[in-house]
C-alpha cells in the first residue's frame, strides 16, 4: 500500500511521555502540514545503558495511553520489537517498507548537532526528511548556521520548527515521583496510574 499522506516519526525513550512531548507533536503536526504523527519509542539507545531506560513494554503501553484520544497520533514498536542497539537508520529502513513512503523525523534541535555522528547519518540524510524542533527560549542563530552546512555539504532535507517553551521533563517527572511528589498534570492522568500501579520510578535515581 502505498501512503499519499505526510506522517511524522517522533522517536524517544518517552520515560515517561508526558504533555510535553504531545504538545510539541500536535503543533509540529500543524505547522509541517502532516496528517499524522507516529511516535516510535526506542528499543536499546547506543548512548544509554539498558539500566537507564524503563522496560519497553511499560514506555510502550505509557504511550498508547496518551495518543489513544487523539486520531492523528499513532503508535509503532518498530524499535523495541528489535534486539540490541537501536540505531536510526535501521529504524528509518523499517519504516519505508512498512509505509512505502519517505519518512519525516521529528528530532530536538540538540540532537542535530549530533547528526553526523550517527551510524550512516548520509544514508539517513538520503532516505528522509528532518524536522528539528526548538522551544521557546533556544538561541537559533548557532542552529541556524548548523543546519545550513549541512544542507550545504550533505544536501540534507532538514527544516527547523520552532514551538513554545513547555517546561516538563521526563527526567524532572521521575524525580518527583522518587521523592513522593506529586507529577500530576504534568503527564496525562492515565499514564500516573500506570506508573503507581506499577510502581515505575521509585527506585529511580534522587
């Protein structure tokens, strides 16, 4: 099947999602003209230690819970369901063959400094587009400048989205609920109960 709609792939650990990461995807969805936003938690991330990042099947069941209101957001294990390290260009190979379509990544404006470290970053500036995201606050003059090299010397289809400061964090998120403070309305209710009922975070790092 072949898909004539603009979809979004928004990759990340989301431990855990919150209303951060759903507002930045609704209003990128917006402003890049996508009708649908698939958000891909990630499987093992070459940079983090397995330690570091909850079980798969609670980010993943996290997330369904937050998009399940929502028609234009989906949700895709391609990463977890994959052993060993995660790597994007794997992901992005995956998702041409699932959607027969040239996918559109979502990424943090700091990751596209990291771009060329990337396992075949020029494959993946090849097979995609690329959409970087800042928040309200971030200089965009060095962004800026760095996009533009790299559209200069790798022909990188790669756009910059900026959208308004949301002041959550999943690491923040996780602090308090290790301190026995509250995290509501920083994260959708549904997804709170699935952390208490699981006890996600307590044992998390203070």
């Amino acid at each position: 099947m072949i898909y004539n709609k603009r979809i979004g792939f928004f990759g990340g650990t989301f431990d855990p999602v919150h209303y951060g990461h759903l507002i930045i995807a609704e209003q990128v969805r917006e402003l890049e003209g996508l009708d649908r936003i698939v958000f891909i938690p990630s499987g093992l991330p070459p940079h983090k230690k397995a330690s570091e990042v909850s079980k798969a099947k609670d980010r993943y069941r996290m997330l369904e819970i937050a998009t399940e209101y929502n028609p234009s957001f989906d949700v895709n294990p391609v990463e977890i369901q994959r052993a060993g390290k995660t790597y994007t260009i794997d992901t992005v190979i995956a998702l041409m063959e699932k959607y027969n379509m040239k996918p559109c990544l979502l990424i943090g404006a700091d990751v596209v400094f990291d771009l060329e470290t990337w396992k075949d970053f020029k494959r993946v500036f090849e097979l995609c587009d690329i959409v970087a995201v800042s928040r309200g606050g971030y200089d965009t003059n060095k962004l800026k400048e760095h996009i533009k090299y790299l559209l200069e010397r790798y022909g990188a289809s790669l756009n910059h989205v900026a959208v308004p400061l949301i002041d959550i964090s999943s690491t923040g998120i996780k602090k308090r609920i290790c301190n026995g403070q509250s995290a509501r309305y920083m994260l959708p209710d549904k997804v709170l109960c699935h952390i208490e009922k699981n006890g996600l975070y307590k044992k998390a790092t203070c």
